[in-house]
C-alpha cells in the first residue's frame, strides 16, 4: 500500500474519536520557528477540512486567544481543539499551562488534545495536571506514542486517552517522494533542552545543521514589545526570506500558486496560518532533499524524510520520544531507523542509503 494512504488511513482510524464536529475552535498555534509543528498544524487544518469535514470558526496561538471571542463564535456543543506536538508535559510549561488553563476555563465544552507525547520530570506537575485534566469530564487525549500513552492512561484516568498518530501524517499526500541530491548527510540535531547530551552527532561526516529556519535565525516577534511582531515579520519576508534567498523565494512562492491553483489544495493554503506553515513546511523539504541522506534526533526532520523516501537515522532525544514514536509508527519503513547506540549509526546509514524508495522494499509494501 503507498505510505501516505497508509499514513492517512492510520490516523483516520485512531482519530474516529473525534467524530465530524461541524464546527470547532483550534488552538494554540506555533508562533515559533520550528518546522515541525507547523508540519503538524497544516495536517491538522487539512484533516479538519477533508477528512472530518469540520469548519474552523476560530484559530489563534497561546498569546492571541480570547475566551469571550471563542464563546460568541461557538454554540456550547461545539468543541475546542489543541495543537497536537510535544507540549503536553512540563519541557515546554508555558504550552503545558496553556492546555491547563483552557481546559479549567471551559469545563461544559468537549476538548480534543490533538496527538501528543507526554514526558513530565517533576511528579508535583504531573499531579496539578491530572486534576485539572479529570475534573473536566469531557477532556479527550490523543497520544502519539506507546510509551507516552502507557503513562497518560495511569494518570488521566477521568479522560478518555487514545493511541493516534500524529497530525503531521495527515501531510504525507502532499509531499511527493523525491530523489536525494548526492550531497553529504546531514546531521540535523536539536539545540534546546530536548536535546541530549553530549550531542547525539559525534563521529559522523556531514554537514551539521538544525531546521533551516532556526539556522537563519528567523524571527517572530515578542508579545511584550510593541509592534515586534509587524517588525520581525517584514524583515523576515521582505528581507531574510525574499531578499537574501530570492531563488528559494521563488520556487517557494511557486509551490505556494499550485497548491493554490488546485481545487484539492487550495482550501489548505487558505486555511487559518497555513500560508506560513506550508511555506516553512517547504523549506524543511528544500533543506532535506539537498543531501544523500539525513541523522537527527528531531522526530519530524525524520518523519519529514520518511514521507519524501529520503534515508534516515533517528537518533534518541532526552526522553523516550523519539524511540517510542518511531517503534510505534515507522519501524516498518525501510529507509529509516531508529539507533540508540551511537557507534551503531554509521553501518545502520549505510543500510538505508542502500534501500531505494518505490522499489520492492520502498512504499508500496510498506
């Protein structure tokens, strides 16, 4: 079967769930930099408009939502959706509190945590959010890994916890599997503290990057400084993006007018933030397909590589995420692996470079 009717048939399976709400509110959005999560955003917004058949009346990031606005635009049956990621934990508390507050401020209202890994370090945390999480009644979780859904199944115990893929492959239909370019692998690896340490990298040739985006630095704006956003917007698009890159503007803006042009993807584009999204969606895609093959231990450069048949080897992050996810999802796909041990990589990169996408191992028999 191709991998991406398979990647859309699992997550439609998992997400039934989630019904075909006529209406709902989606929040959190990534105003951030990570081209990850704006992967997981647009399949997300696609899944809502193909798949559920779901109209999304409001959208807005941690910093713009407005519960007044939220309650005008939503009869009291419709539910509120939240962004899909890494985020439900305590590595990342500003979103952790994020989903704690919206779900303490709606507590009659269904609420879908879109697919997400759960790793909480401080056990005082984990509690807070348990409570506040089963005292809802109508709090539905997503996790997209066994590991994270062992946990999330012990601790939420008054919600309903369910096994589903992430949102990120609802995207795999869009992303034509491509040739490799013959340049060297890269190493893409995380610099935050998801990374681990040492770095995951040592030992192996190649160019060492993170997202192209973070590499360029990139930026978005700070809420508390007035106008930083309008700023850092048009010196990112006018001047890092279009000026200083103006033939990856080009065919950026070129893939943007097709997907516009088609019927099936027009809607897509237009969705709420998808312009932006699918913009650095394209150049994660222009980033990867500029080499042979790629090591990371950023979940979606790899997931990114397995939907465009680039080989793969993902290597751990701080916490059980990266191998959890990856035996639950894609220890099926031939051209990417999962390795632990660091003197395992380069004979386990060589294996994946060897295997050819399409062929008699590639995505039809995935």
């Amino acid at each position: 079967m191709p991998l991406a009717k398979s990647f859309s048939q699992l997550l439609k399976q998992a997400l039934a769930p989630l019904g075909r709400p006529r209406q709902c509110a989606l929040l959190n959005y990534p105003n951030h930099m990570n081209i990850g999560d704006h992967l997981i955003w647009a399949g997300t917004i696609d899944y809502l408009q193909n798949v559920s058949q779901t109209r999304i009346v409001y959208a807005a990031d941690l910093d713009s939502h407005s519960e007044p606005i939220l309650n005008l635009v939503l009869s009291p049956a419709d539910p509120i959706l939240l962004h899909g990621g890494g985020s439900l934990g305590d590595l990342w508390p500003e979103r952790q509190e994020f989903h704690e507050r919206v779900v303490a401020a709606y507590p009659k209202r269904p609420i879908f945590l879109l697919p997400q890994s759960m790793h909480f370090r401080d056990p005082a945390r984990a509690r807070r959010a348990a409570e506040i999480f089963n005292a809802h009644g109508e709090l539905t979780l997503f996790i997209r890994d066994q590991h994270s859904h062992a946990g999330a199944s012990k601790l939420f115990t008054n919600c309903q916890v369910h096994l589903a893929p992430d949102m990120a492959f609802q995207m795999a239909g869009y992303l034509s599997p491509i040739a490799p370019a013959a340049g060297p692998t890269l190493l893409l690896s995380r610099r935050d503290h998801e990374a681990l340490r040492p770095s995951p990298m040592l030992g192996i040739d190649g160019i060492h990057q993170d997202w192209v985006s973070l590499e360029r630095k990139w930026r978005w704006g700070h809420r508390a400084i007035p106008f930083s956003r309008t700023l850092a917007c048009w010196y990112r698009e006018s001047w890092q993006r279009r000026f200083l890159r103006s033939g990856e503007y080009r065919l950026r803006m070129a893939w943007l007018d097709q997907l516009r042009a088609s019927p099936a993807t027009s809607a897509l584009v237009t969705g709420p933030g998808c312009e932006f999204s699918l913009g650095l969606i394209w150049d994660g895609c222009h980033q990867l397909s500029s080499h042979r093959a790629l090591v990371t231990d950023r979940l979606h450069a790899h997931l990114l590589a397995a939907m465009l048949g680039i080989p793969s080897v993902l290597r751990p992050n701080s916490y059980a995420k990266n191998k959890s996810f990856h035996e639950t999802w894609l220890s099926n796909i031939s051209w990417c692996r999962f390795v632990e041990d660091e003197a395992a990589v380069p004979q386990s990169l060589a294996e994946v470079i060897a295997v050819k996408p399409g062929g008699a191992n590639g995505f039809e028999q995935w």
